[in-house]
C-alpha cells in the first residue's frame, strides 16, 4: 500500500494548499459510499488534488477496500515504523559484510530492549502488549456511550444516540465480532463489544485473554526469550558478485547514533 503522507506530500507540492485532513479522512473511509461523499467534499474545494488522489487505485492507499477482507493491523505502515526504517537507510549505504555486521548490531540491541520493556511491563502486572493496551484502552472510553441489548448469551446490539438517527452495531460475544470494520482491522475489540462485555459483567482478566489473545504480554515476552539475533559467520558468506557498495555522501558533524552503537560493540 502507498504511505498516505508521500501522497499528501505530492498533492501539496504538485495541486496547491488544502487542509490535510481532507486526505487522511479519505484514507481511513470504512466504505465505498463514505469514501466518495467525502472524495467529492474535496472536489469542491481542491479540484486539482482532489483528481490526483481520485486517479489512484483506493486499493493502494484507503482502508476500505480492504475491510472484512485483509487485517491491516501490523501490516499498514507508521510514523513509528518510518522513524526506525530510516535507521536502515544508513545500513543500506554501506559495502555487504559492513551492511550485514550493522544490521546484526542494530538488531541485536533493539531485541535486548523489546525484552527489557516487556519484562517490565509484566512486572507491573500488565497483561497486554504496550500497543495493544493503548488501543483497547481508547475503545474503553467510548463505551459508556452505547445502550446494549442482547438477545441471548451470544449476540446483542449496541446503540449510538449522538446522531438524530439511532446507529446499531450488531455484536458477537462468542467469536468477538461487530458489525464495524474495527475487529477486524485490528484483532482488538472495539467499543461496542467492550460495551456488551460491560453490560454482562464479565471478569476482567478472563474477557481480556479471550478477546485479545493475540497481543498477550506473557505470550509476546516469552517468544522474545526463545528467539536470538546472531552475527552472520563470515565463513557462511559467499560473494554474489552483483552486489555493490552505492556511493554514499559524507556529512560533517557528529556521528549517527547508529555508527556510535557499531563503534561501542566493535570495541567490545
């Protein structure tokens, strides 16, 4: 998928000043007919980007098409995971093998700080991964917000009374699915089954390793314990003969965290 930021970058550049919320609620559409309404709200105001973004496939760049079908969670692309990709763009600058020793080093203290964290946040008792818990912990916030009914044991409804027409999101307690995309997306429940998990009471630790047992912290620290990161043994290498060195600019200055770290293990 194409990173909406590049996009918003080039309609900028390219089609003139807009409000960049225009893009980013284009790219998080839960549905085709949302997606147009708003593709057309733009229109009016930027015709030239509004054309541009039009021109591109929503398959590339928007959540809907792939809603009920593909889980984007983990998959999709961040600020967070674009700050660590640019670390590689130091790596792939250098020749193979010094490529190869930076990798393992970079991978190697970045692991030794996943197991920390995670150890840590299984002290403190916490039950779910750190990203895990942030989301879940914003759908628990909007909770409250919804009057559950629920016709058996089993399935339910929410409803939302902040529009002039009541919305109602059709719930599954057993196999944790709504009628919104979120579940799906994200492997996480939304507000709407945490709002039925609310109105039947249910145990908090036992709803929590049911209804997010893909992000459990003990399950995450112990796959950390039994995974390692080691050096590639030279004697392992053979040389391709296609792979080159790209040249690479020199800046003056201090060196890159990722030289200090090379520096420091080197040493060692």
């Amino acid at each position: 998928m194409y990173c909406t930021l590049h996009l918003l970058k080039n309609a900028k550049k390219n089609c003139g000043n807009f409000d960049p919320d225009f893009i980013w609620n284009l790219e998080k559409c839960p549905t085709q007919r949302e997606y147009a309404k708003k593709l057309a709200d733009f229109e009016r105001v930027s015709p030239v980007a509004a054309n541009y973004l039009g021109a591109i496939s929503p398959k590339n760049w928007c959540a809907w098409p792939h809603v009920n079908i593909h889980v984007l969670h983990g998959h999709r692309t961040s600020n967070y995971v674009e700050s660590c990709s640019s670390l590689m763009s130091e790596i792939r600058a250098m020749s193979p093998l010094d490529a190869l020793d930076a990798m393992a080093f970079y991978q190697m203290s970045l692991h030794e700080k996943q197991c920390e964290a995670a150890e840590k946040r299984l002290e403190r008792g916490e039950m779910l991964t750190e990203y895990a818990q942030e989301l879940y912990d914003f759908e628990r916030l909007f909770a409250a917000q919804f009057l559950v009914h629920m016709s058996s044991e089993r399935y339910g409804h929410a409803l939302s009374y902040k529009s002039a027409h009541a919305v109602r999101y059709e719930v599954d307690m057993f196999k944790i699915t709504c009628s919104c995309p979120y579940p799906g997306q994200y492997l996480i429940p939304c507000r709407h089954i945490i709002a039925g998990a609310l109105h039947k009471r249910l145990l908090h630790n036992e709803w929590i390793r049911r209804s997010c047992s893909k992000f459990l912290m003990n399950d995450y620290y112990n796959s950390l314990r039994a995974s390692s990161v080691r050096l590639v043994p030279l004697q392992n290498i053979q040389p391709d003969g296609v792979t080159v060195c790209p040249e690479r600019k020199k800046f003056p200055g201090q060196a890159s965290k990722l030289s200090a770290l090379c520096t420091w293990r080197r040493g060692q």
